[in-house]
C-alpha cells in the first residue's frame, strides 16, 4: 500500500444548526467580503442575513460579493478581489456551494498578491508563479452537499478567453473555517441535490482506484460512498428530510478528505474541459454524462477489476462478483436518482468538439492524469466521450 499523510489544518463545525455557532468562534478578521452567487438562494432563504448577523455578533464589518457563476470564472475572481481590496477585507467567507468556495479561495488569494490568477496556475497557459504573500483566511459555509471543498485546498476558474478550466492548489488555500450545517442543504431543488451529490460520489470512486490510493483514502473514500449510495435518493426525493441531508453532507465533507489523501482521476479532466467549452453545464451533470462510459473503459481494460468490484459493493451489491457489477450500480444509482437520461447534446455538446476537448483534458488539467492506474491516449479520450454522446 502507498504511505500517506494528513495535513488538514481546516477546523469543521458539523452538524444541524452549526451556522448558530459561527459568532462564538475565534475568528482571523474583522472586516469580511461575503462571497455568494449570482442567484437568489442564500437570500431567500435567509443565510446570507443569518450569516451577517452571527458575523455582526462577532464584531465582524461585512460587504457582500455576489457574482459567482456556476462555473466560477478568471474574470469574477478578478472583481471579488478587487472588491476584497476596496474594503480592506482581512477575511473572506464563502456561502454556498463548490464554485463559491472555490472562488472564495482564488479572491483571497489574489485580494494580497499581483497581477492575475493565471500568473499562478501551473498548468495549461498559467505561468506558474510563486505568490509572494499569504492568502487572506477563508471560513467556507457550505449550503450544498457537493464537492467537500469547504476542507481542501483546492480551487478550480475556468479562463473564457483560452477556454481552460484549471484546478490550482496551495496550503494556505485550505480554509481556516468549515460549517457544514445540513439544515442549509434542505432547499436545494431535487436535481441540484443530485448533480452535487453525484460529484461527492466521483470524488471518493476516482480517490478509490487512483493509483496513489491508500489505507486512509481507502478508509474515508469506501464510507463517503456508502453513504451516498444509501442516501441520495433519500435526499433528491425527500429533500426536507434532515437524516439525509445529514449522511449527505458528511459523505461530501469527507469526499473532500478523499481528495486531499488520494485525488481525482482523469474522469474530472474529461469532465472540466466540457464545461470549459460550455460554461452551462453543471459540473455534477457532466461527471455523471461520462461516468459510465469512463469506468466501462476501465472494466473492459481490466484496469483494476478488484477495486471495481470494491465499489460495487459500497454501493449495496454485496454479491458483486466483478466490474460489471460496479457499472450496474452505478447505472441503477442514476436512475433511482432521476438522471440517467442527461444528453450532451443537451447543453450543445457536439461530437466535432470531442478531439479539442480531449486536447484540453490532456493540457489543462494533466495532471489529474497522473493518477490513473492505466494511461489513457488521446484516442482513449475521444472514445469515452463518443461512447458517453447521446
């Protein structure tokens, strides 16, 4: 087995009403930019005033950014780090799912230091810099059950001019402050809850037959799954039920620890450069588009049967007797959840676009394909994405 090894300084208030004990912490600021997406939802719901209130409560001043897309973009960074700036911010506090956080983490970043993100991202057209000052401390309050980035250190922008959609990574982007309070995730719409509980899950199956997979990634990754495959249909057609929420938004919190303790594979490559070229797709959509096909190509080459099979019986089937089993469930796992039948072709994904999108994958986020067990080429790229296209 592969050596490991822990270094996750981020503290995580879990649990129902946690956001209530955010004021009673002993915070790194005390002037804060709020940093929300472009919808409506932390507003309507009220987190967003809930949230300014136990800020307040801590002598905290706050402002609020709220221009965040679904896939986060160079540009939005660009601005939330210059309103970071303006107000003179010590503190930056992420509400909402993973773009924001990930956003939230590259404001604070670029709110201390030069120039442009792109000057410090270390692959595709980034120039790979070293950043000369320390990012602001970010508390990240996850209203989504999704992508566990409320306890890594990881944050992915995608670049509209070179259509790159890059993953950057530095200590000192690990949040200072989780909550992850389920009672925030009852009102997300069944499909959301499924997109978002479907990246969860990639992360902890991609950490799982990463070739750097470990006795602790093992650990965290196999009961993120569990979790998972138990609760989120619970969760996508009972949305108001707490106990799933509750098991959903502990197996994203720890899908997150996956990542940090193994990683993504070249499912997430593929999946970013989709979304690169069609900033409309829901990153949880695309994964779940390419899924099967991705994993069929690892069954028929017989990439690492054994740990297919694993997984196959996270997911319930405590009979599985080799991969097809896995492919079945996680078949059966879409459906239940109501998204086996996404298109590509949906979002305007063509399959004239499959061999740029395969360069992108291979360029842009490379370095994900370091973690396969089995190189994929090029070729191997554009055939997942032909067999995934409907």
């Amino acid at each position: 087995m592969n050596p490991f090894q822990i270094d996750i300084p981020t503290k995580v208030l879990f649990g129902a009403g946690q956001l209530n004990q955010l004021h009673g912490q002993k915070l790194p600021g005390k002037k804060a930019l709020i940093v929300i997406s472009c919808g409506k939802s932390t507003r309507v719901n009220g987190y967003l005033d809930r949230t300014e209130k136990e800020l307040a409560a801590a002598g905290v001043a706050t402002a609020v950014f709220d221009r965040i897309q679904a896939n986060p973009t160079l540009e939005s960074v660009g601005q939330g780090a210059r309103a970071a700036r303006e107000l003179g911010a010590d503190l930056i506090v992420a509400l909402g799912g993973g773009s924001v956080m990930d956003a939230a983490k590259a404001i604070a970043l670029m709110a201390v230091n030069e120039g442009n993100l792109w000057d410090y991202v270390g692959s595709g057209t980034g120039k790979g810099q070293k950043h000369a000052r320390r990012a602001l401390p970010v508390i990240a309050i996850t209203t989504t059950a999704g992508t566990g980035s409320e306890v890594d250190a990881t944050s992915v922008i995608t670049n509209q001019e070179t259509h790159e959609k890059i993953g950057l990574k530095f200590p000192d982007l690990y949040p200072f402050l989780a909550i992850v309070d389920p009672e925030l995730m009852v009102t997300v719409p069944p499909r959301l809850t499924a997109f978002q509980g479907f990246d969860a899950l990639f992360h902890s199956l991609e950490t799982y037959v990463n070739r750097k997979a470990n006795l602790m990634s093992d650990m965290v990754a196999s009961t993120a799954i569990r979790n998972i495959g138990a609760f989120l249909p619970q969760a996508v057609a009972q949305g108001s039920s707490l106990e799933a929420r509750t098991h959903m938004a502990f197996a994203n919190t720890l899908s997150g620890y996956a990542m940090v303790l193994g990683g993504c594979t070249s499912e997430h490559s593929l999946e970013h450069a989709m979304s690169a070229y069609h900033e409309a797709l829901p990153h949880g959509a695309g994964l779940i588009m390419v899924s099967l096909a991705y994993f069929g190509w690892m069954a028929e080459h017989h990439v690492c049967d054994d740990r297919l099979t694993d997984l196959a019986r996270f997911l319930g089937r405590k009979e599985a007797r080799g991969p097809e089993d896995f492919l079945a469930a996680l078949a059966d796992l879409q459906k239940a959840c109501g998204v086996d039948g996404l298109k590509m072709s949906d979002y305007g994904i063509a399959p004239d676009e499959f061999p740029k999108m395969a360069e992108n994958a291979m360029t842009a986020m490379k370095g994900l394909f370091a973690n396969d067990r089995m190189a994929l080429t090029r070729e191997d790229c554009v055939a997942i994405y032909q067999k995934a296209y409907r």
